[in-house]
C-alpha cells in the first residue's frame, strides 16, 4: 500500500519518511514559531515575490501565481488583525503560513516551496527584516544626532570644566563636549549604513544549500525585494549571520557610547556636579527619601549596554565553528538579534526625547571651572611667549597652584605681586588668559574648543547628516 501524504499524524512538511510523530518535548524544543512569527510580515514579502519569480520563469502559471498572491494577502490580514491561529506543531513561522495558504487555496498552495528551502527562506526573512528595523534605527540616530548639533549651538559660549581622570583640566564649552557626543554617534551611524549594505544581499535561490534544478531567475527576485544583488555562494548564503553579528557589534558600540553619556548625564545631575537639570518627566522618585529626583533613565540605558554586549557574544558564539551550510542552531540568532533591535531602539528614543530637553546650569558649570585651577595650562604657555622654556613654565605654574591651594585662592584671584613670587616676566595682561573665557577662545582652531570653533563644527556636523539623508 502506498503511504498517502496524510498517513500519520506526523508533521505534514515530512510525514512521509517518518514513522512515529515527533516526541512532544523535542516538538516544543525544536519549535520557534513562539518568537519568529515577529518575521511573518517579511516572510510573506519574500514568498511573494518568489511566487512571482517562479511564475515570470513559467514554473508556475499566472493564474497560481495570482492565487498564492492573493492568499497571502489574506493571510497578511489575518495577522494583522490578530486572529491567525498559531500552531507550535507546525513548528516555525513559514511552516504556519504555508499551512494556512494550502488551507486556503488548496494544492496550489503546496507549489509555494518550489526551488526553495526554509533555509534560504528564514536567511532572506531575517534580512529583509533586519534592513528594515536599521532604517528605524537610523532614523532615531538621525534625530539624536540633530538635537545634540542643536544643543550645541545653544551651548557654544557656556564654560563648564573639562576633565581628565575625572579631575578639572582645563575649561572647556558645554557646545564643545556635546559635539564630542555627536561624533562618536557619526562614526556609529557610518557602522550602521556599512553594515546595511551587506545586509542587502539576496540568499534566496540557494534552496537548502546547493541551489535548485528549476530555471529559477534570482536577479528577479532580488529586484522585487529591493536587494542590491544576489549571495554570490548559495553555501554561504543559507549558513552565514555575520551580517547579524556585524549589526550587534554596531549596537554594541553604540550602547558604549550612550552608556558614557549617560554616566556624564548622571553624574551631571547630582548635587556634587550640579551641571544640568533633566525635566522631571525623565527621573522618577525616591518610595522613601522624598528629596529624592533620580535619573533613572539614563542610569537604565548605562544599565541595557550590558544585555546587548552578551548578545554580541552569543551570537558570535553561536556562529563559532558552525561547518557548512545550515545548521539547526542558527534559530538561535534571532531572540538576540530582536532584543538588541529593542533596546537600541528604546535607549535611542529615551536619549533622543531627553537631550533636547537638557538645562544647563551655567553659573554653576563656570564656577566649578574656575575653582579648579583650570587656567594653569594657559600661565604656562603665557609664560612660554615671554621666553620661558615649557619645563621651567610647567614648574613655576605649579608653585603658583601650591601657593594657592594653601592661600585657597584661584590663580585669576592673586594679585599681580602675588603671581610675580614666581616669575618676572608676569605682567598685567596675565588676567587676560587666567579668565575661562580668554582660556576657551584662546583655543581657536579646528576641533579646539572656542565657541566659534564649536559653531563652525556644529553646521559642518550638520551638513555631514543631511548628505547622510539622502544615503539609505
Ligand atoms: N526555524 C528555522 C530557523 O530559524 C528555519 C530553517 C529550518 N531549516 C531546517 N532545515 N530545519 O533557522
């Protein structure tokens, strides 16, 4: 007797080599519909279109391409709406919706996998839906990116300390250190369009790993789905997710990023620093100290870095020492790769929303530059001008500072026979680079802190994003 497809109870996709159903824990363990069916738009997209390959090559014809088209059509609907019934024995997003379109359309919808495998199905799924999400993620960037070119030009003449060893240095403008922000954001959102463009390369066509025997016409289907190419190697294109790995590394340094700025932003805002206010819709309180306003938002996204640095690490772990081509662990990839799309959308959203929003508290900023000693890199190269060596500069200035942390006065706050104890050449005009204004200014040079250095960088930064637009 011959077995008909419907024999055993096993699952419709193999039923016909197998003899006993599947044992219901491994169906539960090896099921990922729980969490790929966040794919199924994508999928549908993908069949779609190959369904129109297929039939453009007379594999099938119109009248099953158009009944496909339209069944998924409604199955689009369907999930859209909330009402598709999710099966875990059909195991992952692409057997439900086939299962459901042979339902709806009968044998035709059984054509649907013709010349193609769900291994090069879910490669192109997870691609389709990683570029969109990018483009997301892009834009949040974008609009991160403007408020800090924006805050910065407001800020540009506000003074506050720059640090080194988190001990005051030299002034610096408030315009300056956010500029500083947005170039290190520049440079991750340059990894993002980088990695975009390899993740818009087509593996479908490479079947389970060899390719197909049907006249299949990949160029096509890329064509349809907006890719830049076919995979060039069906091997490597059913088996690979670096592109997966390259997107987490970029979100990884881009948490980094946000997770500097937000230990600035937190410490910015306690009483000790009292640089900033944050509007009290991004803090919340204390249950029990009622003086308490807490920065919980960015101590959060500083918090977040974490999880997505461990999903790096699985996902490369996960890749390590695969052998070609598929394997059953890559359904791994993609509780990873969805939560780092969900915190980096998130964290971009809270930084975006918040660094508008941020106060400075100039008087205070100014105040704690000047307590620290912040000038005494310009005595000393005011004392260089007037002949003296650095080295014997670097010592002299150094007296000046002891005798003041003793008398417990700044150096613009000495009098001029006070500052002349220690060199001769120390005239009146000495006042004029001891000021933090004079001090900033001073340093006017490209990617110096003066504020018209940090005006002219702010509309260069600008200009470098909106040509950044027209990119994706
Ligand atoms: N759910 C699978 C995954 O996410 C789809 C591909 C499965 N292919 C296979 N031959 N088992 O990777």
């Amino acid at each position: 007797m011959s077995p008909s497809p419907t024999s055993n109870s096993t699952n419709q996709s193999w039923g016909g080599r197998f003899n006993e159903p599947t044992d219901a824990f491994v169906e539960r363990f090896t099921a990922s519909v729980g969490f790929d069916r966040r794919l199924a738009l994508h999928d549908i997209q993908g069949s779609v279109a190959h369904a129109t390959m297929l039939a453009r090559v007379g594999v099938l014809t119109d009248a099953e391409r158009d009944a496909i088209v339209a069944g998924l059509g409604e199955i689009r609907a369907e999930i859209e709406a909330g009402t598709f019934e999710w099966s875990v024995q059909l195991e992952d997003v692409h057997m439900n919706i086939e299962a459901r379109l042979t339902e709806k359309i009968g044998i035709t919808g059984k054509k649907l996998h013709t010349g193609r495998s769900r291994n090069d199905q879910v490669a192109t799924d997870i691609r389709l839906f990683l570029r969109d999400e990018i483009d997301l993620v892009a834009a949040e960037l974008t609009r991160l990116r403007e408020g800090l070119i924006t805050l910065a030009e407001r800020e540009a003449d506000t003074i506050m300390p720059g640090f080194t060893h988190l001990q005051t240095a030299q002034p610096v403008t408030f315009g300056h250190h956010l500029l500083a922000w947005q170039e290190m954001l520049a440079r991750d959102h340059a990894r993002l369009l980088d990695c975009r463009g390899r993740v818009n390369v087509l593996p479908l066509g490479a079947a389970a790993l060899a390719g197909t025997t049907y006249p299949i016409d990949r160029h096509v289907t890329a064509e349809l789905l907006g890719f830049e190419r076919p995979a060039e190697n069906s091997l490597d294109a059913v088996s690979d997710r670096d592109f997966a790995i390259e997107f987490t590394a970029f979100a990884s340094l881009l948490l980094m990023h946000l997770s500097r700025m937000s230990e600035e932003l937190v410490l910015w805002t306690s009483a000790q620093f009292d640089f900033i206010d944050l509007p009290d819709r991004f803090c919340t309180g204390s249950s029990i100290m009622p003086q308490k306003k807490n920065p919980d938002v960015p101590e959060l996204v500083r918090g977040k870095t974490g999880r997505v640095y461990g999903h790096l690490m699985g996902l490369l772990t996960l890749m390590k020492s695969q052998p070609l081509a598929y394997n059953k662990d890559n359904q791994e990839d993609k509780e990873p790769l969805f939560d780092t799309l969900d915190t980096v959308k998130d964290c971009l959203k809270a930084f975006a929303d918040m660094v508008p929003a941020i106060e400075a508290r100039k008087a205070s900023m100014h105040e704690a530059a000047r307590r620290g000693f912040s000038t005494a890199t310009d005595l000393a190269d005011y004392l260089v001008r007037r002949g003296v060596a650095f080295r014997d500069a670097h010592e002299i200035v150094g007296q000046s500072v002891a005798y003041g942390l003793r008398q417990k006065k700044d150096l613009s706050e000495m009098s001029l026979e006070e500052l002349q104890q220690f060199s001769d050449v120390i005239e009146a005009d000495v006042f004029e680079v001891l000021t933090l204004e004079g001090s900033v200014a001073a340093r006017n040079h490209i990617g110096g802190t003066a504020p018209d250095q940090v005006r002219a960088a702010a509309s260069r930064a600008r200009e470098a994003l909106t040509a950044l637009g027209g990119a994706t």
